[in-house]
C-alpha cells in the first residue's frame, strides 16, 4: 500500500478507531496533528467533506470518515490482517459495534474527560503536549481548547437527557460486555473492524480515570489486552 497519512485531533475517538485499524493491519502511517482551532493543515479535501478529523491520504487519494476510512483500507490493503468477518452473524455483530463506536461511545466518552473544568484542562494539555505546534499556538490550543471541549461535553450531556457521565459510560459499557460474551473478540475468534472500532475509541482515553474504571471490569480488560497485543505486534511489523 502507498504511504499513509493520518490527519487528526490526539483526542479524537474516531481518528483512534483509524490508528487502531493501521495498526491492526501492519500499515505503516505517518501523523498529522491537525490544530483544532483552525484545522489549517487539513490537506485539500473531496467536495461537500466536512473539516473534520480523521483524514487519510493515500497517494493521491484523500478519504474521511472513519467508517469509510476503515472500509478503505480493508479494500485497498492486500496483505494486512482481515477484519471483516466472512460469517454473517459476525459480520453483522461487528457493523452493530462499529455503530455504536460511532453513535454512542465517542459520543458518551467526551462526557467524562472533559465534564469538569479540571478534567477538561488536563485534556486540552494532552492535546497541546502531543502536538507540534508553535508556543503561542500551543497556549491557544490549551485555553481555548479546554473551553470548547467543556462546552462540547456539556452539550451532549443535555442531548442524552441530562444524565450524570460516568453512568452514561457505566451503561454503555455494560451493553459491550454483554456483545462481547465469553469470546475472545468481538469477532468471536479472530479480531474484527468492531473490535478495533470499540479498542482505539477507548486509547483514547487511557490517561484518564474513566479508563481505569472501564478496565476495572475483568472480561473488558482481558479482551483490551488481547486487541493491545494485536496492535503491538502487527505495529512493530508495519
Ligand atoms: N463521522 C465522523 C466524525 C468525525 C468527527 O466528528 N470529528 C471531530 C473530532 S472527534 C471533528 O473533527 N470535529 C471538528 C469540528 O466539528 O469542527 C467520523 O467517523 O470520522
């Protein structure tokens, strides 16, 4: 496959769910972070695509959307690990995950890093000490980024009805366990595009305390566990 380009937000649920799927695959890519407030290093992109993150170029090919993206890469990489099932059932379980990545997870997760004004302070430190940008950009990105990122938590809290985050997260964590079962992956034996979807959402909140809450549910933690060693192995193929 020709050289990857990943443009994203370090905290961004979706651009992870891409990393994951890279990684999982053995491609190798290279990161792009993209400043949130004005998203000026997003290459060119397709007519009528929105200046969100994540973005992939491949070559002379751009493709947003992490559900497309993913899907891009499963038709276009020929050598990497498969992740979408051939049997039916599963195939279906890992477009219902997927979905719920997308819908709810990434939609629940913000809810908890960023619900408080301190919660929301550390995430904007994680985004400006991953990023490249200059000092005086850098000092925006933690100001104003902690501002936005607050508000973007409070409004989805409202939008879901008001309920208190962590219970928010507790409930859809309960609706995983349950997908998940007694099997290793979501893709019973073999990993599939829900488990990568399910396991870069929740990376990216592996620095703050929800994360430790989240793993303190045995089968959840022993199954992150086994998408990690995935991820590490074929990563270090790449
Ligand atoms: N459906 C899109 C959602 C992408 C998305 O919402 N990205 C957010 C970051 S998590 C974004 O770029 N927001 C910037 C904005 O709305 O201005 C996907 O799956 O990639």
């Amino acid at each position: 496959m020709e050289a990857v380009t990943l443009y994203q937000f370090e905290l961004c649920p979706y651009c992870h769910k891409v990393k994951a799927a890279l990684e999982a695959k053995g491609i190798a890519f290279t990161k792009v972070e993209v400043n949130p407030m004005n998203k000026k290093e997003l290459p060119v992109l397709p007519p009528g695509a929105p200046r969100k993150v994540p973005v992939i170029q491949v070559g002379s090919e751009t493709v947003f959307d992490s559900t497309a993206i993913v899907a891009y890469l499963e038709a276009h990489d020929t050598t990497g690990l498969r992740l979408t099932p051939t049997d039916p059932t599963l195939l279906a379980k890992s477009q219902l995950v997927e979905k719920w990545v997308n819908d709810d997870l990434s939609h629940v997760l913000p809810t908890v890093i960023y619900g408080t004004w301190g919660e929301a302070i550390k995430a904007a430190k994680v985004v400006a000490k991953t990023s490249n940008f200059g000092m005086v950009q850098n000092a925006m990105v933690r100001a104003g980024g902690s501002l936005i990122m607050h508000q973007v938590a409070k409004r989805i809290v409202s939008k879901r009805g008001g309920g208190e985050p962590a219970a928010m997260l507790a409930a859809e964590m309960d609706k995983f366990e349950a997908w998940l079962g007694e099997a290793d992956f979501i893709g019973g034996t073999a990993l599939c595009v829900g488990d990568v979807a399910a396991h870069g959402c929740l990376t990216c909140i592996a620095e703050f305390p929800a994360f430790t809450v989240i793993m303190a549910r045995p089968r959840v933690a022993a199954w992150y566990q086994r998408v990690a060693a995935i991820r590490t192995r074929n990563r270090h193929r790449a």
